[in-house]
C-alpha cells in the first residue's frame, strides 16, 4: 500500500503545496524542507518553478521536476546518469499548468508544527474538464510568507486502488531561501540514459534474462 500511495497522486500534491494564491504577496518560492507524505519522509527544495525530491523507494536517485519546461529529470548519483521525460499534464490537474482553475476559500486558523496558519477549502480543475474537480484542504504558514505547511487531498486513483483515498503532506524543518541553482542542475559528467532501467542499473540484467531464455549464456569468466 506504501508504494501506491508513493506514486498515485504525489504529483497533484506537491503541485498543490506550490500554489501561489490570491493573496496580497505570494508565499516565497525558495526553501529547502522535509516532505512528509504517506508514512514517508522526503528532502526536496523549491526556487522558482523547479522542485526537487527524494523518496526511500528509489534509493540514491532524486528527482527533478521543472515546470517552465514541463519535464522531470531522475538522476542516480551512484551510476553517474540520467532519465529525462515530459511531464503528463493531463493524467492529473496541476496548478502550474495556465489552463487550471483554483478556487480557495478560507474555513479558519490553526496552529501547525508551531506556525499561526490560516486553514482553507481548495477545489481545483483543468478548464477544458470543469466536471473533473479535485478537493482539498490547505494550511498556509502566516510566519512563512504564507507557505502551504500542510495539504489534504483526495486522491479518487487511491480509491480505485483499493486505499482510503485520502492523502495528507506536510512540510518540517523549512529553511526560506536556503535553496541554490546547483540542487536543480544535472552534472556536466553524468551520462543520459534512455530508460528506468538503465538509470537502476537493470539494463545488464534484462539483457542477460533474454539471453538466457534464448539459450545464449554468456561465456564463463
């Protein structure tokens, strides 16, 4: 369950936290913090449209997401490579694209992890599917600049899958403007590689599996 909770519905989430409302100033768009989500916690940081992430079930790989160019780099940092692959941006409504339609509306004030925030209702949409809502509840750090600390998200893919459906995150530990152009570059040595799995390091072994189902072993050392 921990792993579909890891991939169904992250990308929805995370866009969410980076929402620039409608309020007076925009929360700021440069931080490092720890993620939490799903019983899992994640480093990332943020400058401007650029996030970036780790998560346990991938180890020794980050991932990259850029929305200016709309593209997600995973890079593994053991193997010196690189996967690079656009983003689906109609799979699931992001509030980066321009065509998404976000609806706030303020329920309250409460305290998060030590922050006065202000709690508010979201309903979210893609403009050219206005029946597709999705509906959430968001908690805006007034000490942060209005930093989105924490985001509870129905997920209807969770539902299918047989989960709760709900999905809560949350940001610790924020370090405002602690966030450096280095942490969303690819190093100028690391090599592009065409697949998940090459980027795993899986590529040896697959070729070696067909090799052995055709009979064809390689030669012995």
């Amino acid at each position: 369950m921990r792993k579909q909770m890891g991939w169904i519905g992250i990308g929805v989430l995370v866009a969410l936290f980076f929402y620039l409302g409608p309020a007076a100033a925009a929360p700021p768009d440069n931080f490092t913090a720890k993620m939490v989500i799903g019983g899992m916690t994640m480093p990332m940081a943020k400058m401007g449209n650029k996030t970036r992430s780790e998560t346990g079930m991938l180890q020794g790989i980050y991932t990259i997401h850029d929305g200016g160019a709309k593209k997600t780099i995973m890079i593994s940092p053991n193997s010196k490579s690189y996967f690079e692959q656009g983003v689906e941006t109609k799979k699931a409504p992001s509030v980066y694209d321009h065509d998404v339609v976000m609806d706030k509306k303020k329920i309250g004030s409460e305290t998060i992890d030590g922050h006065p925030s202000t709690k508010s209702e979201m309903t979210f949409y893609h403009k050219d599917t206005p029946n597709q809502k999705h509906h959430g509840t968001v908690w805006e750090a007034q000490d942060l600049g209005g930093l989105p600390i924490r985001t509870e998200m129905v997920v209807p893919e969770m539902k299918k899958a047989g989960g709760g459906g709900k999905m809560v995150m949350e940001l610790k530990d924020v370090k405002v403007g602690a966030a450096t152009a280095s942490m969303f570059e690819v190093p100028k040595d690391y090599k592009k590689v065409n697949s998940m799995q090459e980027l795993m390091g899986m590529g040896d072994i697959q070729n070696m599996m067909k090799q052995m189902q055709k009979g064809k072993l390689p030669p012995k050392q």
